[in-house]
C-alpha cells in the first residue's frame, strides 16, 4: 500500500531510472500475486483425498475454458455510449470469473470433503 502511495506522488516525474525501478517493481508485484493464487490453490488440493480433487479437476477443465472464452467475448475497451460506462469489459469479466472460480472451487471442495468423511 505503501508504494502505490509513494509511486502516485509524482517522486519520479521526470527521473528515467526511477520510472524504470517502477515499472519492474510492477512486474514483479504482478508475478508474486500469480505465485500466491497459484501456492495457495496448491496448498489447498495438495492433502485431498483422491475423489476430492477429481471431482475439483473436472470442475477447473470445464471452467478453465469457458472462461477463457467468455472472456474473449468480451469488450476489450472501457467506453460506453451516452455516457453510460461499459462495465463488463475483459478486466472485469476476468476478475468476476476468477472470483467466482475461487469461490465455486472452494465450496465444492468443501461439500465433497464432508461428505467424503464419514466414509
């Protein structure tokens, strides 16, 4: 939080170097960010039981592509037409259906661990 602040006060205007540092620290913050969705969803399907996490995997091999191509479809601009904005572009349909893959992953691996229990 601290250096989106910093970096939006303007402290590297016109310093070349500066914006540089910048710019790779936002590759790496991006790439961090991949790491941990993808070590905490590890972590998560690492102890299943095997009916678990077969059940979760053709959940993601269906989701996974239409997703993909919901997200093709898609706006790929922020415009809108009589001032009316456009929210459903291909940012925001991609975080929603992250969200929602998230989400569906996590109740699903819930419900058939406890129904797995007993058994």
């Amino acid at each position: 939080m601290f250096l989106a602040w910093l970096q939006s006060e303007s402290s590297c205007y016109d310093i070349i170097w500066c914006n540089r540092l910048w710019g790779l620290i936002n590759v790496i913050g991006i790439f961090l960010y991949i790491f941990l969705a993808h070590f905490l969803l590890s972590l998560i399907t690492y102890k299943l039981r095997e009916e678990t996490f077969r059940t979760w995997f053709r959940f993601a091999c269906g989701f996974v592509p239409l997703s993909i191509f919901l997200i093709f479809l898609a706006r790929n601009s922020h415009g809108g037409s009589m001032g009316i904005p456009n929210i459903l572009d291909q940012e925001t349909v991609a975080f929603l259906l992250s969200l929602l893959f998230l989400v569906i992953s996590l109740i699903l691996i819930l419900y058939k661990s406890w129904n797995l229990r007993g058994k």
